[in-house]
C-alpha cells in the first residue's frame, strides 16, 4: 500500500475549472501508476479556501469504474504565503512491489512549485 500525491491549480474558481483540474490530475495519477479501480482503497481531495464553487471529488466518483472509489473532501490549512487556488490529491493505492521513491507523484499547472523535486 502507497500514498501516492498530486496537486494542480486553476485560474478560476468555477466549477467547470475545478472539475477539469481535479479529474485530468487524478487520470494523471492513475496512469502514471498503473492503477485499476479496485487497487485503490480510497482518495483524500483537499482544497484551498479559495476554492468553493464545487466539490473537486465529483468528476472523480463519476468516472467509469472509480465510482466505488472512497473520496474525501477536506480544506486545507489556511498558512499564509501558501500556494493559492490549490486541489490537492491523497490517493492510496496498492502498486504491488513498487518501492517508495518509484511512486510516480503527480504535480500539475502552478503546482510544480510545491514540490519540484517530484514534478516531472
């Protein structure tokens, strides 16, 4: 079992972005990994606080197969000088043997700031 991270950002706080943001980041992840449905025993979606015109988790419970898929929606700490209009993804995920630095961490968009040694 693995925590597998990602983050993105959008430009706007509206649905049609935050839905986008949250689903192109979570096929990301799951591509990345090589993950099916049933490895994946539950994701934490966490926000910014500027970020409240939808819930990231929907597009991701409506994908084919995933829509078993335990999601979580949290806000994150409100830190000052912290990354704004952030989605961030906490998916855990059984990858077999796949040893811990070969996660494949996803950070999309203004996101690659956070941690740029994983963006790829």
């Amino acid at each position: 079992m693995r925590g597998i991270r990602g983050a993105t950002t959008v430009t706007t706080n509206t649905a049609e972005a935050i839905y986008k943001a949250s689903a192109d980041l979570f096929q990301e992840i799951v591509t990345a990994n090589k993950l099916e449905p049933e490895a994946i025993s539950s994701v934490i979606v966490s926000v910014t606080s500027d970020i409240d015109a939808a819930f990231p988790a929907k597009p991701i419970r409506e994908l084919a197969g995933f829509q078993f898929v335990p999601i979580m929606g949290v806000m994150e700490i409100p830190v000052p000088g912290a990354l704004a209009m952030c989605i961030r993804l906490m998916v855990n995920a059984e990858v077999g043997d796949v040893a811990q630095q070969d996660v494949a961490h996803i950070y999309l968009e203004g996101a690659t700031v956070l941690r740029p040694d994983l963006a790829k």
